[in-house]
C-alpha cells in the first residue's frame, strides 16, 4: 500500500501485505504432501525396528567380538541388506533354559 506519492504507509500491517498474502494458504495439498511419501516413512521406521532388534541379538549372541562388531557394522552401513543377510547367517541371541 502507497499513499499518491508512493510512499508505502507504515501503518499497513505486514501480516496484510501482498508478498504475505500470496503464499498459499490452507491444508497441504497432494503434491506437497502426497500417500507415496508416508508410505516411505512407514517403511523407515520398520526398517528401524527390524534393524534394533538385529543389532540386539547380535550383541547378546555368544559370537566373539569381532563378529558383533562387524555384524553391527553391516547392519548399520546396509540397513535392509544388512538386516537380511543377519536373518539369512547372523548370528542369534542366546537361547533361555525351558
């Protein structure tokens, strides 16, 4: 807002102006936030979960040092590999007394 000269008046609130008004205003619409994208998300933190636990059954596994060590290594560097490489020949926590 200008007054004839224009001056832009100070008085106009900055929360009114134009630049303000032109972002977009509303729910966030499918491109910004689309189903594919939680999908995504969903999928991390499952790989998440499964990757903790392999790291916990490697740690109380009765395999040395340098197994759990690098057991842990691949598991972190490659998490869904990793995690199924561990299911296929990882090594497991110890087994509790029936």
């Amino acid at each position: 807002m200008e007054d004839e000269n224009g001056i832009p008046d100070l008085w106009f609130p900055i929360f009114l102006s134009e630049r303000f008004l032109s972002r977009p205003v509303g729910p966030p619409t499918q491109t910004q936030f689309g189903e594919r994208q939680m999908g995504y998300g969903i999928f991390g933190f499952l790989v998440l979960i499964a990757d903790l636990y392999a790291i916990y059954q490697v740690m109380t596994s009765s395999a040395g040092t340098a197994a759990k060590v690098a057991w842990t290594v691949v598991i972190l560097v490659l998490p869904v590999i990793g995690f199924l490489v561990w299911v296929g020949f990882g090594p497991r926590g110890r087994a509790t007394a029936a």
